[in-house]
C-alpha cells in the first residue's frame, strides 16, 4: 500500500527526469503499480481513511512522485457537482499525451499543490482550458478524451510530472500573481 512515506519530495532527482514510455503489454508489476496508485487517491479522498492513514488528499499520482521514472499517472477528480457521485475523471494512464490544446488559458484561483510539495507556494500556475489526450489504460486499451477546466488542469499537471516540470516552474517569478487578460480563473 502506498503512503506518504512512499512519495519522495521536492529537490529528488527523479522528479525531473523525463520519465521512460512503459512497453505493451503491461507487465503485472505496471500493472499492480497503476492499481496501487489509484487506491492511494482514492484512500486520501475518504476523510477516515485519510485520517488513519496520515495521508494529504489529492487528485493525481504520477509514478516519478514514487521514485519510479516511467510513464504512469493516476488520475481522480472528483465530482463538482454535489448531486453526483461519478467522478469527473478518473483512470490510470499509462504513456499519455496532449494531442491538442485549447488557445484558451486557466488557472486555479487557489494556485496548485503537489504531493511532492511540503510547502504553499503561491501564484498562478498558468495552463491551457482544454485539452484533449490519448493514453493507454490499464486493460491496454487506447484511449481518446477531451478534458475542460479543473480535469484538464490536473492532467496537465500529472503529465508534466512525467516530463520532469514541477507546478511551480510555471508560475511568473517576477509576479506571480499577474495574468494575462482573457485567461480564466476557475474557483
């Protein structure tokens, strides 16, 4: 199972490295590795278990923030509307890309955290509004979805992880609260 302790923090190498493209089809241990990953968000999104478990809550895992440089993220977003239990996203990738982007630019009026941050780091993290990415799940099956808004927000930053960039390297160090015009603030 894996814990806080499993997760390394800022200043690693690892976390930035460009990770390595898992090859298909997936060994048990990729495998085991993605399932793994996803019941840590899962563990760290229910109060009780979070609590027992120690754990900080988040919305994605990339396999870089456990000292594992391959192509794997875990992603759960979950519902924004109360009335809905289905989350807004939530899957394994294995080797994902952003086939396309939206010209419209967001950024979390909260700015972001990581797992692999200890500490607030204010700003704007600038990203793009929509993107659109394909991947493999963990069946092997190719997979095609367009993702808007805080979805989109978290898989670009899981990505990134995989790309060796760090949320923060985006905010403008100057300013770091300066946005462009247009760019859309989601709350």
């Amino acid at each position: 199972m894996i814990t806080m302790d499993d997760i390394i923090r800022e200043g690693n190498p690892t976390l930035r490295e460009v990770a390595k493209e898992v090859p298909f089809p997936l060994s048990e241990e990729d495998i085991a590795l993605g399932k793994e990953m996803m019941t840590f968000l899962e563990n760290s999104q229910d109060p009780v278990k979070a609590e027992e478990l120690e754990l900080r809550g988040g919305v994605g895992l990339a396999a870089p923030q456990l000292d594992i440089s391959k192509r794997i993220t875990a992603v759960l977003v979950p519902s924004s509307d109360p009335e809905k239990t289905e989350p807004d996203f939530k899957d394994v990738l294995y080797n994902p890309k952003i086939l396309s982007h939206s010209v419209q630019e967001a950024c979390l009026g909260e700015g972001e955290g990581c797992l692999s941050v200890d500490r607030e780091v204010p700003g704007y993290v600038v990203r793009h509004a929509r993107i659109t990415i394909s991947y493999d799940d963990i069946n092997g099956k190719k997979k095609k979805v367009r993702l808007k808004n805080y979805p989109a927000i978290v898989v670009q930053h899981e990505i990134d992880h995989l790309n060796g960039v760090m949320f923060y390297d985006h905010i403008n160090q100057q300013n770091p609260f300066s946005l462009k015009e247009g760019i859309l603030v989601i709350d």
